[in-house]
C-alpha cells in the first residue's frame, strides 16, 4: 500500500513544454539531449587503475523535432530557421523545458539550456504526413532549475 498522497506525473510527450527565447514552441514532437563531460582518467606508475579523474572538456548536442505549419505565407514555428547567410550572424538561443508538478499538475521549469547554437536542420516532407523539421544544436550549459527536488538530489 503507496502512502504517498499524489502520484507523480509521467513527463512525456505533451506533457512536457519546450520554450524557445521566452516563445513556446508550441508543435514540438520530441526534445533530447546529450552531455559528454569528456573526462579522462589520471594514471601514475605504482597503482593499477585510474587514481582520479580530470576534465578535459564539455560537448552538448540537442535534438530539438517540430512539426512545421503554414498560415498563409508565414511559418508557424517557434524553432528559429537558420540559412547558409544568417547562422554566423545570428544570436545564440536559450532553451526552456516545463514540466508538470508532482503535487500541483502545473506547469514547473525543469532546465534551462544555455548559450545554443543550431549546428544542422533536417526536413521531411513524408507523403500523408505533416512537414516535420529536426534541429540539432550545440549548447554551452545545460542547468537543472534549483527547485528541481529530483535533479538537486541527484546531484
């Protein structure tokens, strides 16, 4: 018998709200991202193994998919559109992901993903299916919101 007195919330699909320099990306379909703290070990002559760890760099990519929508001659997509000219001259974005609440069910700020940059662009123009556009970006930091219980205990 479960004594707690909310169940907590499955943060999945619709769940989950991505926002995009302070706009919702309102028909996302997936997010997901990946950190390689690029640690190496630290090895010295008279002791079999790795004595300890040092940093030899941060790497993050994000995997942002969205559906793209047309009304009239504009595109309905809060995913910024890089082309060959503007992805030097543009500025980096800034990544919000919400979550439901465990307690509340409201919307709750889960991470911030910081300094983003888009490094690639996909779209797919499937028969029978809505335009889908896959971006992928590198990112300088990746923080868990403080109010996070789950992460802040984790970590």
């Amino acid at each position: 018998m479960s004594t707690r007195t909310a169940e907590l919330p499955v943060i999945a699909g619709l769940d989950a709200v991505v926002v995009i320099d302070g706009k919702v990306c309102g028909w996302a379909t997936s997010m997901n991202w990946s950190e390689d703290f690029e640690v190496q070990g630290i090895r010295t002559l008279g002791f079999h193994g790795d004595r300890g760890w040092k940093s030899m760099g941060y790497n993050c990519s994000i995997r942002v998919g969205t559906l793209v929508l047309f009304a009239g001659d504009t595109t309905q997509d809060a995913v910024p559109l890089e082309t060959r000219r503007s992805i030097l001259k543009s500025g980096l974005a800034q990544f919000e992901v919400y979550g439901p609440d465990a307690v509340t069910g409201e919307r709750k700020h889960l991470f911030t993903l910081k300094d983003c940059k888009c490094g690639t662009q996909d779209i797919n123009f499937d028969t029978g299916a809505l335009a889908a556009r896959n971006t992928t970006w590198r990112c300088r930091e990746v923080a868990p919101n403080a109010t996070n219980v789950s992460m802040v205990m984790a970590g």
